[in-house]
C-alpha cells in the first residue's frame, strides 16, 4: 500500500494558488483512477482506490500547510506503514515552471509543509517536487505561492497534471523513470517526423486556360511590324521625265 500526500491549504480561497498543487495533483489521480469520493480523516481529506493492482490512499491535509505533519503522522501510523511507503506532492521554488522530479529522502530546503512532515514522521520519504518558478527574491515567495496560477499557465499546467496522473501506477510501484516518461510525453510530446507540417503547396507553372489569350496578345504585341516594300526604279529618261510632267 502507499500513501500519496498533496500539499496545500483547505478552503476555496486557496484552491487555485501555486502552493496547492499538491492537491490539484490528488485530484487528478483520483478523477483519471476512480477512486472513491473524498472523505474527512485524519485531519485531513482521504479517499482510497487503486492504480493498478496496487492499493493506494490519498490524502489531502487540512492543517494548513505549516501543520501537515500532523495529518500524515496519524494516518501513517493508522496504515501502520513507514515512511518509504509515503510520496508527498508539493509545490517547488528551484524548479521551473512545469518541470517535475522525484526525491526519496532529503532535507525539507525551507518548504514548511515538508518541514512539519519531518518533524512527525521523519525525513525518509519520497516527494515529487512540482515546479512554479521563483518570483526572484526571497521577501516575495510568501505573496507568490498564495496567489493563483495565472491564465497563462493553465496550458502547462494541465499537462503537468494529466502527466502525473498517466504515471501515477508506475511511481505506486518505485518506478520513477517510467513515471517521469509519462509525465514528459504530456508536458513536450514528441514532434511529427513526417516533415510535411507546414510545408506549402508547389508553384504552379502551367497557365490557365483564361490566360492563353491574354498571353497570345502579348506575343503578337512583341513581334516588330514587318518592313514596307522599297519601290520600284523608275527606268524612265530624264527628257521623258520632263515632258510627263506637262501633260
């Protein structure tokens, strides 16, 4: 069995910032798997299903994030699981927008959502770090992971979910480069080889019946006009010459 934690804070406020990703990765999982409706324990939102033929559980905390240990503290010990069985989703500084990766194991690098869970389970589990991009200064993070993923990134965003949830049962299983597959073929899928996109239609040499008599007149148009005959010598005498000219 595993334990898939999204991180975010409860509440249609937060509901589309960039610190609830984690969440919005849940539920996807839940949609594309068919996982039961989502139910309140453990402080938090649980819903149970599979991926495959591996049992899982997703929980979404309601602590808000600085308290999310506690959540997953309960839960883990209810399932009397350990930490290696836990995948955590969360929102991700260093990483750029879109970007994924998988970690087992690690400090919590000042995310306090991932601070709590150390402090009530440990740090030996896994995380699949979801990347939002930095706002480029520290006094700023605070304001930018509470506002909304603007309507610019729902394009990658939706890919990146779609993505997770394609490689959901290959992570279910500790399979995390056939997961990352999953996740690449929905944020960059692989170009058409064909090498046909784009390209334009051959010029057409061949004149069109409407202009063969426009094409006939400039040809005749072109053509010189043809020298006027000399004429003929006249082989008359100068005296005959004179006399024709008084008759």
């Amino acid at each position: 069995m595993k334990l898939f934690v999204g991180l975010g804070n409860p509440g249609a406020k937060y509901a589309g910032n960039r610190h609830n990703i984690g969440f919005m990765a849940l539920d996807q999982i839940a949609a594309d798997h068919g996982f039961s409706p989502w139910k309140a324990k453990f402080q938090g939102q649980l819903s149970e299903g599979s991926i495959g033929r591996e049992k899982a559980i997703l929980l979404k905390p309601q602590t808000f994030m600085n308290n999310s240990g506690q959540s997953v503290g309960e839960a883990l010990r209810f399932f009397k699981l350990t930490p290696a069985d836990v995948m955590v989703f969360h929102d991700e500084l260093d990483l750029a927008p879109g970007k994924c990766r998988v970690k087992q194991g690690g400090g919590h690098a000042g995310h306090n959502g991932l601070r709590s869970i150390h402090a009530h389970i440990g740090a030996d589990y896994g995380r699949v770090r979801l990347g939002v991009g930095h706002p480029g200064h520290k006094d700023a993070v605070a304001g930018y992971v509470l506002r909304d993923f603007p309507k610019a990134d729902q394009g990658w965003l939706d890919d990146l979910l779609r993505g997770i949830a394609d490689g959901a049962r290959s992570l279910a299983l500790g399979d995390s480069g056939k997961f990352m597959n999953a996740v690449a073929l929905r944020v960059a899928p692989p170009r058409s080889s064909t090498g046909t996109e784009g390209s334009k239609p051959a010029k057409r040499t061949q004149s069109s019946p409407q202009a063969a008599p426009e094409k006939a007149a400039e040809i005749k148009a072109a053509t010189p006009p043809a020298p006027e005959a000399a004429p003929a010598e006249d082989a008359r005498s100068p005296m005959q010459k004179l006399l024709d000219k008084f008759k």
